[in-house]
C-alpha cells in the first residue's frame, strides 16, 4: 500500500476545494480547468457557489 503525504494544508484545502466543485458539476472557471487555477482564484470560486448555495431555499 503506498501512502501519499500532502505538501502542506493549503495543498489538502486545495483539493478538498476542488473535490467539492466538481461534486456540484464545476469542472472548469473561465475556461481553465480546476487544477490550472491558483489557490486565490479557487477559494474566491468556491466561497461564491457556498454563498449562492446557501441562498437558494431546499
């Protein structure tokens, strides 16, 4: 079994941010896909689409 360590928590942040988009159907933002995006651009995509989640009633 092979065990991979994350580099760091901004790293595992990352890609938990990334998991998410793409759990809600985001696999690209101004055609860039998710991975080519700096962590800025990632966390300011992700905390809009939690905000427009949390407004839209279940």
């Amino acid at each position: 079994m092979i065990i991979q360590y994350k580099e760091s928590k901004m790293e595992e942040k990352r890609d938990h941010m990334i998991e998410d988009l793409v759990k809600k159907g985001i696999f690209k933002i101004d055609g860039r896909q998710l991975y080519q995006l700096n962590y800025y651009e990632l966390m300011k995509e992700y905390i809009a689409e939690e905000e427009e989640r949390k407004k839209v009633p279940n």
